[in-house]
C-alpha cells in the first residue's frame, strides 16, 4: 500500500483493529474505506462506486441512505434519545416495536426481549435456556447442539455455538455444554449416490443418536438458521427440517430459530421459518429488522419459555439479565419504520421475483471451469470456487480462489465476500433485475479474468 503518513488509509492502519480481518495482511495492503451510500451503492474515499452485494453485512434491506430511516432517527432523538428497560420502566417505541415482533411471528410468540446484536440476542438465548431448566427443576438439561458451519455470533456463548474453526481456535471456545451436529450440505457431504432426502434422513438419524448419547433429558435445545448464512449460505437439503424438528418433538427439546439473517424478507418469506417449515420456540432477529442502521436485536419467545422464566423471576425477585441499550428508543423507532417500508413497497415480493432472477443469472455460471455449485433462495444465494469440478477440489490453500475472485470483483466494482472459496451475494432487497444483471455479469468477466492468474 502507497499511502502518505496521515491519510485515512495510514491513520487506520495506526490506530484500528478490524473485524474479521488478518491484522498483518491488513498493515500491507491497507483498508477499503467507504465514504457514501445510496440504495444498491456505496462508494469509496477516491470516488470509486460499488454494487454492495452483501447489503453491507447481509443486512441493509432498504438500501443505503434511506430518508425515512434518517427522519425517524431525528424525530425520536429530539423526544427521547435514551430510556431504559430496566426495573419496570419501557417507552413507546419499545412497546410498539415489540407488539409488531410477535404479531409478525409466523408461529405463536409470547414475548419480545431486545438486544443489541445477533450475538447478544444468542448469548441470551443460552442463557434463557439454562435459567428456565432450573426454573423447571431439570438442572442437567443446560447442553444445546448446534451445526458445523453454523454462524450464530462472536461473545463467549454465541461464538461457542458459531460452528466454525476460525471463531474457535486460540478463543479457547467453545465453553462446555456447546454440541454440534452435521452441516446440512449434501453437494459437500453427502455420500455418492446419496438423494437429499436420504442425506437429510441419516443427518436426522446423526442427530438422534447424538440426543440419545449425551442422555435427553440433559439436552435443552436446538438452534439452527433456517438456511445457513456466514458458514456458505447452505440451503436446507429436502426433507430436512422436517425430520430434524421429528426428532426435536420426541425429546421435548426446544427449537431456537437464527432468523438473524433470513428474516425480515431475505429468503422470499418475512421469515426463513417460513420459507423451510420451522416451527420454532424462541426466534433470534437482527440486522434487516433496522436495516443495520442503528444496532438492535430481538429475542421472541413462547410461553413454553416465558411462563418458567417468569416464575423464577419471582421467586429470585428479578430477571438479572439486560442491556443498557436493549430496546434504545431511537433504535426501536429506525426499527418500525424500516419494517413500515418493507411492507409498504412489498420488499418480501421484491425479493421473490427479483431473487428468482438472480437465482437464475448465477445459475447460468454454473457451466464455468472454476464454478462447482450454485446454491441459494430468494435475495441470497452462494457460487462455491473450485479449480477441479469433478473432484470438488481447490486451487492450492482453501480459500485461496475465493480471495483472488473476490478482489478481483471488487476492482469491478462489486462489494462480495467469500467464505473460504464461496462467494456470497446478498444484495439489499431493492435491488432490481438490471442491477442483478450488471452485478452476475461482472462476476463473470471476472471468473474469465481469474483463469490465466492461476494459470500464470
């Protein structure tokens, strides 16, 4: 990186550590840093506009810069910019907020309960749970299975359910009573000649197994994305959530939904629960539910989970959990006027329809030399890299074509990310077909790009 001693760039460098980011490699080549948004686009400190294919972090539905979102920001900031939750005490944006949350649910929901981040909505969960086991008088019933490739969060809990090496090793995570099960990936996992409905019949009979080894009365729940996100965009197999939730009923162990990322209209459906069939008792939400514009996540729990909860709460004298932040007014108010926008201009249909032409248009890649599987659902799909189609293999490291394709695209003005050597794209849900078309058609000019640098 050539930058001068006290550009963005340098002063970055000197003084922040990224997320998600390899600190060394950082120092060399230096931060992209963005100045402007504007629906599908942002752009960078030169000038240089993008397509920004992962809605930030899969998260802006409304596109960027939208004048509503800024307007009820101003208006709740002016009339309450701060109140708490806390010993009784709420405010009208809280309320309505949370009346909205669990009138949306597709299944019926008791009680809302406000974060704010997917990680501390699911370190919250793990909590909930352990409190209402002994609520219940089952003192042993603390483990929770999750799923590897599973992403549910980074603080100690959430991380430990996270379902992926990187968020593991050198954490010391996960923390003891965190299982996890197989990944619902047949073009990965499955055994030659498997269907998917016998691939989601064995991860079942997996599941089960695990249940009854461990003992079920010591299980409390499952927690699973409805189609997984950060670990590939891993789209159920058929069958699958059907079997597993079979299994789940047996053992009367609950079913915590992560609509972190599907929710709020991502797989064509409000909710990805709705897209596979989930019939979940508690839902993780965040990110499209203020289109990321101010932070704020939210737990809706039945009343098989909020009945023990409330009964041990009296007898302690308080639920001793809460955020200062969790259900911050101004959140809460960006919060109902995002969900008023995305019913009002039919989002969820938006990204039916223009999903389905995005669907299509990365399909078309599937012929190409360096692509093994395309996978996806409405406004969010994947395109796995691979340097050898028949034998699924990569080129040299793992990841290493994902990162080539990935800078590549950028320099051609798409924003992407790759998880390993699958590209995700999960674009803001206002996206329309010609925006589509011009963001598969970079990828594939620059997929052709990609094949003499490898070769060279």
């Amino acid at each position: 990186m050539d930058a001068q001693p006290n550009s963005p760039e340098a002063r970055d460098i000197r003084y922040h550590l990224h997320a998600y980011t390899n600190a060394r490699a950082l120092q060399q080549a230096g931060p992209l840093i963005i100045e402007k948004g504007d629906g599908i686009y942002v752009e960078d400190n030169a000038g240089n506009r993008y397509i920004e294919a992962m809605a930030g972090l899969w998260s802006v539905a409304v596109g960027f810069s939208e004048p509503r979102l800024v307007e009820a920001a101003t208006r709740q900031m002016a009339k309450l910019p701060f109140y708490h939750n806390f010993s009784s005490k709420a405010h009208s944006p809280l309320i309505d907020l949370a009346e909205r949350l669990v009138g949306m649910a597709p299944v019926p929901m008791s009680k809302a309960f406000f974060t704010n981040s997917g990680s501390e909505a699911n370190d919250t969960v793990v909590k909930m749970l352990w409190y209402r086991s002994n609520a219940l008088g089952q003192p042993q019933k603390k483990k929770i299975i999750s799923r590897k490739r599973g992403y549910h969060g980074v603080t100690v809990a959430s991380a430990s359910m996270t379902g992926l090496p990187n968020n593991h090793i050198s954490f010391d995570l996960p923390i003891a009573n965190i299982l996890h099960t197989a990944s619902p990936h047949h073009w990965r996992d499955a055994l030659p000649g498997e269907s998917e409905e016998q691939f989601s019949t064995r991860l079942a009979g997996e599941l089960e197994q695990m249940i009854l080894a461990e003992g079920p009365d010591t299980v409390a729940a499952f927690i699973g994305e409805p189609l997984m996100g950060a670990g590939g965009v891993i789209v159920p197999p058929a069958g699958y959530w059907e079997k597993i939730q079979a299994v789940l009923a047996r053992y009367d162990i609950l079913l915590v939904a992560d609509e972190v990322i599907c929710g709020f209209g991502r797989t064509g459906n409000m909710f990805g629960s709705q897209t596979f069939g989930l019939r979940p008792d508690i839902m993780v939400m965040s990110k499209q539910l203020s289109s990321s514009y101010l932070p704020i996540s939210a737990l809706l729990i039945n009343d098989k989970v909020f009945e023990p909860l409330a009964d041990e709460s009296n007898r302690i004298g308080t639920f001793g959990h809460g955020f200062t932040a969790g259900g911050h007014p101004v959140a809460a108010a960006v919060a109902l006027e995002n969900l008023k926008l995305i019913e009002e201009r039919d989002l969820v249909g938006n990204a039916r329809s223009v999903g389905a032409r995005m669907q299509a248009r990365l399909r078309e890649l599937a012929g190409h030399e360096l692509v093994g599987e395309v996978r996806g659902v409405g406004l969010i799909a994947a395109v796995e890299l691979v340097a050898d189609k028949a034998g699924k293999a990569p080129w040299g490291k793992a990841g290493a074509l994902g990162a080539l394709v990935n800078g590549l695209l950028q320099n051609n003005g798409v924003i992407s990310r790759n998880m390993g050597d699958a590209l995700a794209f999960c674009p803001p849900l206002i996206i329309t077909e010609a925006q589509v078309d011009a963001m598969v058609d970079a990828l594939r000019r620059v997929l052709d790009a990609a094949l003499p640098q490898m070769r060279g």
